[in-house]
C-alpha cells in the first residue's frame, strides 16, 4: 500500500482468522487484514498520511519500527488507541530507503498482539530510486519475507502464553511461518533475487543459510543499505532485526532457506550451569527434526525474465553518517535477575524484568537526552542475551562482547544483539516529550512486556 500525502489511507486493527494448517481456522488479528498487515510504501523526503483504527477490544498502538519520527509520533506504550477510536498520523519521512516495520506496542500486551498479527511490513523507499542495479520488483525478484514462529493447539488454533518460565525464556514456537505460510514455497526467475528478511518472531533468533550452500550476499540490515554487499555463508537475524539479502538462482537449481533451531542463549554465569542445562533450556533442541527449520523453498521458473544477474560491487545510495564525536556514555544493564521478581517467573507467574535494577515504570522517565548530542551506550545482559532496540533512531554498532564490528558490514540499526556485552554509537536528531518520550528495551516481546524497557527523553 502506497501511503502518500493525501488522506484517505487507512489501517484498522481487526479480528480475524486464518487457516495455518489445512481445514483449522485461528483466531488472530491484523491489520485491515485477517492476519498481518499490509506492506506500507512510504516515500523518503514527503510526509506520508494515514488513519489507524482500532476494531478489537483492547488498546492498541501504531509503532512504527526504526523510523526517525518524534516521540508523538512513535507509537509508543505511551500513545494507546482505545478500543473503536481513531489516530491521525502525518509521518515526516527524513531517512534512506530501508526495510523497517510497524506493529502495536502496548505495556503488558505486545507480545500477545504482535503474536496474533498486529505487525506489518513498512518500506521506505527514495525519492529518485538510485542507479543501483539491485532486483526491485516486489513480489518477484524483490521478496518480502517475514519469518515468526508459531504453536498449534490439536485443533490448529493459535497458542500463546506468557507467563512464568515462558515468559522467562520468551516464547518459542515450533513451527514457522513466512508471511503466515507454513513452509511456503515461491518461485524466482533465474537470477539474481532480492530477500528482504524480517524477523517478527517474539523470542526466536534465526541462524539462516541456504540447504546447498549457496552464497548470501548481505546489501541492507536495519535500517538502510549498506555500502557493499557481504559475503555470508549463513546470516543471524534476533527478534525485530532486518536484512536485505541477493541469492542467485541462475544456476536454475531448487533451493531451500533454512533455520538452525538456536536454542535459548544462556550466559555461562552465577548460574548458566543449572539454568541453562535445566528449566531455562527446556525446549532447546526439541522443537524440530535435526535441529534445522525449513524457511522457504524456492524453485526456479526459467520462463521468467532476470531483471539483474550480478552481485553488485558497492552499493550506491548506502547512507553513510558521521555521528560525530560522543559527549557522554550510558550504561544500560539487562536484568534477568531482579530480587524475588525472577522467582515469580519460575514458580508460574508473570516475571518482574528490569533494566539497571528498575523494572519498567509508564510514569517515570529513565533518561533526559539532548537533540543532536552523539552518546556511546554500553549495554550489558546478566544472565541470557537479549536483542537492545531503541526508539527514534539508528545507531551504528561499535563492539559486541569486546570485539570491534565493522560498520561496513552492519551498516545502520536499530537492533542490536547484546550476547553479553556491546557499545553502540547514537544520535537522536528529533524530539521526545515526557507525554510521548522514546522507549528502549529487549525485543524478546515476553522480557519487554515483564518491564525490561526504559523511557526517555529527547530536547
Ligand atoms: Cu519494535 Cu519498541 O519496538
Ligand atoms: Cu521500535
Ligand atoms: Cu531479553
């Protein structure tokens, strides 16, 4: 859906059902569909306009996932949508052409509602489309892929549930779905074909490679292009983290995505040894044949046309920014362990998480920011990793566990997976209010909704 500057666009957040597996309706939701929504086109440069609605019965919000808007029009927990109301937006468009997302972002209830499918695909797209020869038909050599994980009842209902030690672990699905298939297969044209990889899942990190072993070659992650294309041999993807990737299919031969089944990732810590042998790792290694996922199948057409044959050598229009020099350091700490509020979890109830020992407070602001001041933040995890996001910007990745990362081949975030330890380098160029401020948090959607989120302010 092309969202323009002329009113009249519209997303509503509806019930509805969908046939995961043959004959069996679920319950979900989606957005002005039965389940997920429909990929939003916004324009770099313009103000795109649209109506959200809200059709179920609880609140909702409009989050829309790496974009460089202010605070009131982030859609944070902060920004409800009660049940039939209706929220304007005019969202200024101000950044590159990537592949970002929206979904709702309520306190406590994210999970469940991403889960059922109030999430969506939003693509930001250039002006004047760059010189870059990269596949750009969408649909055709130009895919949108987004990978969740899902659990059935006997009866081919959805399963959602986060209390206790699902909560702690957050929640794991055994199968997968793309697009809301289960094991789909699509057909490419015999060439070079154009992957854009989201993962929605709510805790479930994917290790993605191609079952013969042809070659990845990443040219976007979170939030833009990068300025060459990596050569990969298998891509992880965390919870909320995007890429945009080129296969070659010239070859003509049939080849499948698949997944390592990554088991919880515990920290060898205080307690790594028991937690991570015992309750914690309890579904690690058991959810699928061989320990590997089948993502998709992809089968060549050879009628078709190749639009583009060749991996490019750099990539134009990749979005390079000098944050500066930093002013200040951050220290933002994961806690897993929080008093008596991670014994709640195990003995069945909703976990109490926190971030530097506060567990997430709607009525108080955990950080004053300054527009335009460059800040190293240190994120830490104490006892599993955790996928750090931040609201309102990107953010260049400068180390993980101590070991320096090349921007060049992380290029623009807004996800970063934090095993035990990493420093990102941010900047916020708009503003946020102590009514509407910008949240950070783990995007594991269980640890988020037991409070491991924080708010802040940008001024
Ligand atoms: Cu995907 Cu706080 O968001
Ligand atoms: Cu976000
Ligand atoms: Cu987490």
């Amino acid at each position: 859906m092309e969202v323009g500057e002329d009113a009249g666009n519209r997303l509503d957040a509806i019930y509805g059902t969908h046939a995961f597996l043959e004959g069996a309706e679920a319950r979900t939701m989606g957005w002005s569909q039965d389940f997920l929504g429909p990929t939003l086109r916004l324009r770099s440069g313009r103000t795109a306009r649209l109506t959200v609605g809200n059709g179920i019965e609880h609140a909702i919000t409009s989050h829309w996932h790496g974009l460089h808007v202010p605070g009131w029009n982030d859609g944070g927990p902060q920004s409800l949508i009660a049940p039939d109301a209706v929220l304007e937006q005019a969202l200024e468009i101000d950044q590159p052409a990537g592949t970002f997302w929206y979904h709702s972002h309520p306190h406590g209830t994210t999970g469940d509602q991403v889960y059922h499918g109030l999430a969506g695909l939003l693509l930001i797209e250039d002006e004047q489309p760059g010189e870059n020869a990269l596949p750009a038909t969408y649909g055709i050599d130009d895919i949108p892929l987004i990978i969740q994980d899902k659990s059935f009842s006997r009866r081919g209902r959805l399963r959602y549930d986060d209390d206790g030690m699902t909560a702690m672990q957050g929640f794991r699905g055994d199968r997968i779905a793309v697009n809301g298939a289960l094991e789909p297969v699509a057909q490419v044209p015999p060439g070079l074909v154009r992957f854009r990889l989201l993962n929605a899942s709510n805790s479930r990190v994917y290790v993605l490679s191609f079952d013969d072993g042809r070659a990845i070659y990443q040219i976007a992650s979170d939030a833009g292009l990068l300025p060459a294309p990596v050569r990969l041999d298998r891509l992880q993807l965390a919870p909320a983290e995007r890429a945009e990737i080129l296969v070659d299919f010239s070859d003509g031969a049939s080849s499948r995505l698949i997944s390592q089944d990554v088991p919880v990732q515990m920290m060898g810590g205080m307690m790594g040894g028991r937690m991570g042998g015992g309750m914690m790792g309890r579904s690690a290694g058991s959810d699928s044949p061989n320990g590997t996922f089948n993502i998709l199948s992809l089968t060549v057409d050879e009628s078709r046309q190749a639009a583009v044959s060749d991996v490019p050598r750099e990539i134009r229009g990749a979005h390079i920014p000098d944050l500066g020099e930093p002013v200040r350091r951050r220290r933002f700490e994961l806690n897993m362990m929080m008093g008596m509020g991670m014994m709640r979890g195990m003995f069945g109830g909703r976990p109490t998480l926190g971030i530097n020992g506060r567990t997430y407070d709607m009525e108080r602001i955990d950080e004053q920011l300054r527009i335009g001041e460059t800040e190293i933040w240190e994120i830490s995890a104490d006892m599993m990793s955790h996928p750090f996001h931040v609201h309102g910007t990107s953010f260049q990745v400068l180390s993980q566990n101590g070991r320096p990362v090349s921007f060049a081949e992380t290029g623009m975030k807004d996800v970063v997976w934090v095993e035990n330890h990493a420093e990102i380098l941010v900047r916020f160029d708009h503003p946020a209010t102590p009514e509407a401020p910008y949240m950070y948090h783990c995007h594991i959607l269980e640890h988020e909704d037991s409070g491991m989120m924080g708010q802040f302010t940008v001024t």
